[in-house]
C-alpha cells in the first residue's frame, strides 16, 4: 500500500467517525428538543389549569384543603421515596374518590392501584408518583370526590412535592 493510498484511507475512516459523531450528536439534541417541547407544554398547561382555577366559574379548586364545614380536606403524606397516602383528613367520608394527574405528564408519572374508593375520615389511599430521568421535580394530582353516594363531585388539585 502506499503512503498515498494509506493517508487516503485513514482520510475516509476519520469522515466515516465524523459522520457518526454528527448523526449522534444530532440525536442527543433531538432527544433534548422532544423532552424540552414536553416539559413547556406541561408549564402551558398547569397555567391554564391555574388561570381556569383563579375565575369563579374555574373548574378546579387550587387549595390543598377546603376549610368548608361538612367537606373532606386532603393531605398528602410520603411513605416512601415514590410513594404517597392520600388521607381523607376532613369530617366526613369522601364517596367515589378518583386520582389522576393534572397534565399529561403528572399521569404518566402517576400510578394508582384502584378506580374508586371510599374514604371514610382519616382513611388513605396510597398511590406512586415517579420521578423520572427527564420527569423529577413536583407535580400536581386531580382528587374527585362526592360527599354523598351518588351525588355531585367536587375537585380539588394537590400540589405533589418531590
């Protein structure tokens, strides 16, 4: 082989790495865009979810407790490091209970292990709110509830610290 021909090869292994880098390279910042485009429309949506929450006519009640007489108040209470208890810590017994995420994001990060559940008061209900490698940080969980069997619900967002 001669030197020309060697220094061509080396020449065509060095493009063929470069390549290789620059479509990795690529990848990684494609990957960054995709969580970066995740995490801002979740921000979009926790503050069109706040906003909605601030009006009168707002679908959603943003306090972790209510302070109304006859109504459950929540608490939230880490049993471990992706795990929580839900406590009824109001009066009275919370009928239907159902727990969803807030977002898109807060529902992927939750797992509940039951539909609907009564909660008599001082009752839990655990449930896991992961962090993920591109997901840590605090979210926020839906409560629906009826103070009788049967009859309207409420909602309540609670804040899930991390």
């Amino acid at each position: 082989m001669t030197p020309y021909e060697s220094a061509s090869l080396v020449t065509q292994w060095i493009s063929a790495v470069a390549s290789v880098f620059a479509v990795l390279v690529a990848v990684i910042f494609g990957w960054l865009t995709f969580i970066n485009n995740r995490r801002s429309k979740d921000a979009q949506d926790r503050a069109t979810y706040a906003a909605a929450g601030s009006s009168s006519a707002g679908p959603v009640g943003f306090e972790p407790r209510t302070g109304q007489a006859g109504l459950p108040d929540w608490e939230l209470e880490r049993q471990g490091d992706a795990t929580w208890l839900l406590k009824n810590a109001g009066p009275s017994v919370a009928y239907d209970v159902t727990v969803q995420g807030l977002t898109e994001l807060d529902n992927r990060r939750l797992m509940v292990p039951s539909d609907r559940v009564t909660l008599e008061p001082a009752a839990t209900l655990g449930f896991e709110f992961r962090p993920r490698l591109s997901l840590p940080g605090p979210g926020n969980i839906v409560v629906r509830f009826a103070t009788e069997e049967g009859g309207p619900t409420s909602t309540r967002v609670l804040r899930v610290p991390e």
